[in-house]
C-alpha cells in the first residue's frame, strides 16, 4: 500500500524507532497498536502534523507505564477517557489510549465508554478522513485501515461524517468540521451538508456546555488561516446558532481579511510578544456587541478575565477610541500615546483594521517609536535635583515624556536642564 512507504519516508527517523518500539513491546505484551486519527491524516495529505496518537488494543495504561519505565520517559496520569500522555526529551510527547467505542445517553453530553477492537474505535469518530489507522505491528508495520473509506474522501476533499446520528450525538463535531474545511479547503459531502444544516437550524450546539464551545472556539482561532474559519462560520451561520447574541451584524470590520492584514503589520511593527494573534481573533466575535450581551456571552463561555477584558474593548471601546484617534494627528504623539497606552494589543489590531489610513499611520508610529519612548531620568533622580517629593515629581516624568515625544528633548542632558530650571 501507498502509504505504508510515505508512512516510511516523512516521518522523522526517530519518530520511527518510538513507533516501532511501541509496536513490539504491544506485541509482546499480547496487544495491537495503531497511528490514529490527525497524523494520518496529514500523512496522507504530506502535511506535518503535531500530535502523535497511539490506539491500543488492549491495556493502553498497562503499556504506557511499562513502555515509561523502559525507556525513562515520563507519564502523566491518564484522563477521563483514559488517554496516557508520554514525554520524554527524545521524543517529545506522545498520546496512547485504549480502542474505545462510544454511547451517548444524552445527545451533546460526554459519551460513556466502553473498550473495544480498533474498527468501533474507528467508527465512533467524526470525519472519515480522521477514521484511518496505521499498523504499528512488527509483522504489518505501516499497513493503512481504512475500513470508512476516509481515502477516498480525501481525495475528493470531501468531509463525510461517520453515520447519521453524528452531530447530533456530538455538536462540537460541526466546529471541528469547520475547522477542517478552513485548513484544507475541504467542502462537506452532500449527506453531510445536510446533515449539518440540520444541526444548524435545530440549534444542536446549544446543548453542548460554553465551555466546549470556547474550547473550540479558541481552537478555531489558532488555525493558520482564521480567516477563512470565519468566512466558513458566517456562510454556515453557525454562530446565530449557539446563541442568538452571535447574531451580530457579524463583520463589523467589513472583511475578514482587514484583520489578517492588520495583524500581519502589527506583527512586524510591534515589539515580539506582545500580540498574541488567536485572542484578536476571538474578539471579532464580540464586535458591535451591547454591554449586555457581552456579559451574557461571556458568562455562557466562561472566559477568563483577560480574554473577557479583551473582548469588552472591542465591543465597548473600539468605536469611542477611533474617534478620539480622528481628532488626532503627529504633531500630537503625546496625546496618541496616553490615548492608545490603555488600548489592549489585540485592541490595537482591531483599530488598525477598522481606522482609515492616517489613523493606521498614527497606530504604526506609535507601535514603532512613541511607546517605546521613557524619560531617563527616574523619580529619584528628579528629587535628588531639587524637586520636592510628592505630585510634583509625577508631573515632571510627564511633562519630560512628552517633551521627547514631541523631539523637544532628546538627550539626559537635555533632561537634567529642563528639571535644574523648574527645581527649586
Ligand atoms: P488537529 O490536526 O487539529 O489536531 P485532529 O484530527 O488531530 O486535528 P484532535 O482534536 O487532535 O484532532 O483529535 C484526534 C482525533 O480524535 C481526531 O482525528 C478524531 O479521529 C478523533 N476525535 C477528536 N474529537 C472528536 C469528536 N468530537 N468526535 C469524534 N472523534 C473525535
Ligand atoms: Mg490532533
């Protein structure tokens, strides 16, 4: 089989000895283990992917301990589900857990499990594209299972859920079929299509916890192109249907492609670290929202607080911040910066996105020079020079600041002077 030499050639060397020593010690140990799900996958496609999966068909904590104590590695306690994660220098990390199927009591809750071969395990997932596996068995090492045709589907871009019941049984599968229709540029099968309208206008993701649909929601942010994730959410009308205050007049910056270009120059303008792009992303979602239903959003997702302050600006502020902006031009650095030094980053790109030309210049030179600006004298040093403790020092840092900004002061000479004449 094809794969089996791709399976070979991508993955790196040492990826191979983990992966064959899995195999042999499951062999040993009277069980089977399989690659599984994501990496296939993106195997398939010639894509790197991230997480390596193991599937076991057996004693997947039994063989994660054994395999830990082995070789030294460490292993976290196994979740929920009973996934053990391994990590070790060597390899990095590695998720192992026992084939599983699934029933869902009730629809949109957390399945019940109960162990199983690798074909239920197979079949309880969303995509046939993410229902193949890889041998790891020392006689068939790197043999493709594809018993749901997700090859196939690959080939024809093409999402195809497992059965009928899927979205209902597990919403979230809608946001993760959004996901991979942005990364690929897959499109849904027909059956799916309407399987996923259904879930739409029946409003199945209202069943599923805030706290889900966050995680989800967030996941769908990080991806490369989070614009494209967007286009896909409004053409599907998705959101509108988790909660109705998604029903925003959703672009409230036009396009989604304003913000990519956004964050791409403030990436390159801005000191490093100081925009993480997912968190502005995530705040589109709350544009042209009321105060209420920020809160009631952010209640339902339970965001943390600086993801919820994030948010409250882009939804409250942004208009207000832009017009104060307008009134504002370089001759007036000071004044920017006081006004953009409460802005948060993702704040920032948002602006940047929304404001016409002179006030994106104005946002650039602040990124590039004015916020960097600071007086070299400290608080210290001015009392030392006379100024008597108290305000007045307080005063003197700003007046010093926005006198530099302005270039009227540029050296710690020039600074010394300016405090030596007020002092006193
Ligand atoms: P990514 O590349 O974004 O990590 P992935 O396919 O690896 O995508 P994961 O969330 O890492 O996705 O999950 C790993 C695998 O577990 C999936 O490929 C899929 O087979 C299965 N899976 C994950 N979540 C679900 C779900 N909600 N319902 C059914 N199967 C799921
Ligand atoms: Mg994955």
């Amino acid at each position: 089989m094809k794969i089996g030499q791709t399976f070979r050639k991508t993955l790196p060397p040492a990826t191979h000895e983990l992966l064959r020593a899995i195999g042999m010690l499951s062999h040993d140990m009277g069980y089977r283990a399989y690659l599984v799900g994501g990496i296939v996958r993106d195997l398939m496609l010639g894509r790197e992917s991230v997480d390596l999966d193991v599937a076991i068909e057996g004693d997947a904590e039994h063989l994660a301990r054994t395999f830990a104590r082995k070789t030294g590695a460490r292993m976290r306690q196994p979740t929920r589900f009973g996934t053990c994660k391994l990590l070790s220098k060597a390899f990095g990390t590695l998720d192992i857990a026992t084939t599983r199927s699934e029933t869902y009591s009730v629809p949109g809750a957390l399945p019940e499990v109960y162990s199983s071969g690798i074909l239920e395990d197979l079949a309880r997932r969303d995509f046939t594209i993410n229902a193949m596996a890889l041998s790891l068995s020392p006689g068939s090492y790197g043999r493709l299972l594809d018993p749901l045709g997700g090859e196939a589907d690959l080939k024809r871009s093409s999402l195809r859920v497992i059965h009928a019941q899927s979205f209902r049984d597990d919403p979230t599968r809608m946001l993760r079929g959004i996901r991979f229709g942005a990364r690929y540029g897959f499109t849904f099968e027909r059956g799916t299509a309407l399987l996923f309208r259904e879930g739409v206008e029946g409003g199945f993701l209202k069943r599923v916890s805030g706290e889900r649909v966050f995680t989800e929601l967030k996941i769908l942010c990080r991806e490369p192109e989070p614009a494209r994730v967007f286009d896909l959410l409004r053409r599907h009308r998705v959101l509108e249907s988790v909660d109705a205050a998604f029903m925003l007049n959703l672009w409230k910056l036009k396009d989604s492609r304003r913000l990519e270009r956004a964050i791409d120059v403030l990436d390159e303008s801005a000191p490093t670290g100081f925009l993480e792009e997912w968190r502005a992303w995530f705040a589109v979602f709350f544009l042209g929202l009321d105060r209420r239903k920020c809160n009631r959003l952010i209640r339902y997702l339970n965001l943390p607080k600086e993801l919820r302050e994030i948010c409250l600006w882009s939804a409250l502020e942004l208009k207000r911040t832009l017009s104060r902006l307008h009134g504002l031009d370089s001759s007036r650095g000071y004044r920017v910066t006081k006004l953009l030094g409460t802005v948060p980053a993702e704040g920032l790109v948002h602006l940047y996105a929304a404001g016409p030309r002179r006030e994106r210049n104005l946002i650039l030179t602040y990124l590039t020079d004015w916020m960097h600006i600071r007086p070299a004298l400290t608080g210290g040093q001015i009392v030392d020079l006379g100024v008597a403790r108290g305000p007045r020092v307080g005063r003197m840092l700003e007046a010093i600041l926005r006198l530099k900004i302005s270039g009227k002061l540029r050296t710690k000479a020039d600074e010394l002077d300016y405090v030596r004449r007020r002092a006193g």
